[in-house]
C-alpha cells in the first residue's frame, strides 16, 4: 500500500522513503510520496519573463514616503519584463533627471517628486501612464 501526501491532503501510503531528487523545493502540491514510480511535479520556471512593447505596459505613477523615513521617493509600478529591462528604464530616468533612485520588487523608485515629470517622459517613449493618488 502506497501513500502519497500533498498540501490538500494524503492519497496513498506504505512505506518512508526520502526523494533522492535534489529540485525538491520547485515541487508543486507534494509534501512527500512513498511510491517509487510518483512523477513529481514542477513548478513552471518563471524567471525567463518576456519583456511587454512599450504600448502594452500600463505603468502607474505615484508619490510614496512610507517607510522611508518621511522622505518623498516617485514610485513607478506595473512593468512587465525582464529585470534588466527594468533597470535599464529606471537608469534612463535617473539620468533625465540627475537623481538617485533604484529598482526594487519590481517597482522603480526616484528620489524626490518627479510625478509630472515622470509621466510626460515614459508617455513620449510609448509607454501608457497613469498618475495614481493626490
């Protein structure tokens, strides 16, 4: 008899056997299975993420000072695309307005208000931008 556990509940059991496979953490849904012949599912690999045309991103541009210890940072969200995509865009604004700022969970930050700034830039790039809050 032969059990086989998974994060909604057990279907088969026997027999403790460790998984000899070493992408145990990529596994979707299984804790553990005793049956020798249990294909393991994985979990899609994500990180290879096509970057979007600049006429389908729906960028939102925002004013945000919390947790930064009252200091004003514009805070652009929504971009879908690679991570070097993303910093490559990030660089070209800091550059345009001769600040500091970084790339964080995919989100862009720039030091200071720039919302207004911001906004006309990645619209003359193609880019579809909202201005969100105040």
């Amino acid at each position: 008899m032969v059990k086989t556990f998974t994060n909604c509940g057990e279907i088969e059991r026997s027999k403790c056997m460790k998984p000899q496979n070493q992408q145990r953490k990529h596994r979707e849904g299984v804790v553990y299975s005793t049956s020798e012949n249990f294909d393991y599912a994985f979990a899609p690999d994500d990180s290879v993420q096509e970057t979007l045309p600049p006429s389908k991103q729906n960028l939102k541009v925002m004013l945000d000072k919390k947790q930064r210890a009252g200091k004003i940072v514009t805070l652009i969200t929504g971009f879908i695309g690679t991570e070097e995509d993303l910093t490559g865009l990030c660089k070209k604004l800091k550059s345009k307005f001769g600040v500091g700022g970084s790339v964080k969970d995919g989100e862009i930050l720039i030091q200071g208000d720039f919302r207004d700034r911001t906004i006309l830039l990645l619209a003359s790039e193609g880019y579809k931008v909202k201005r969100v809050g105040g």
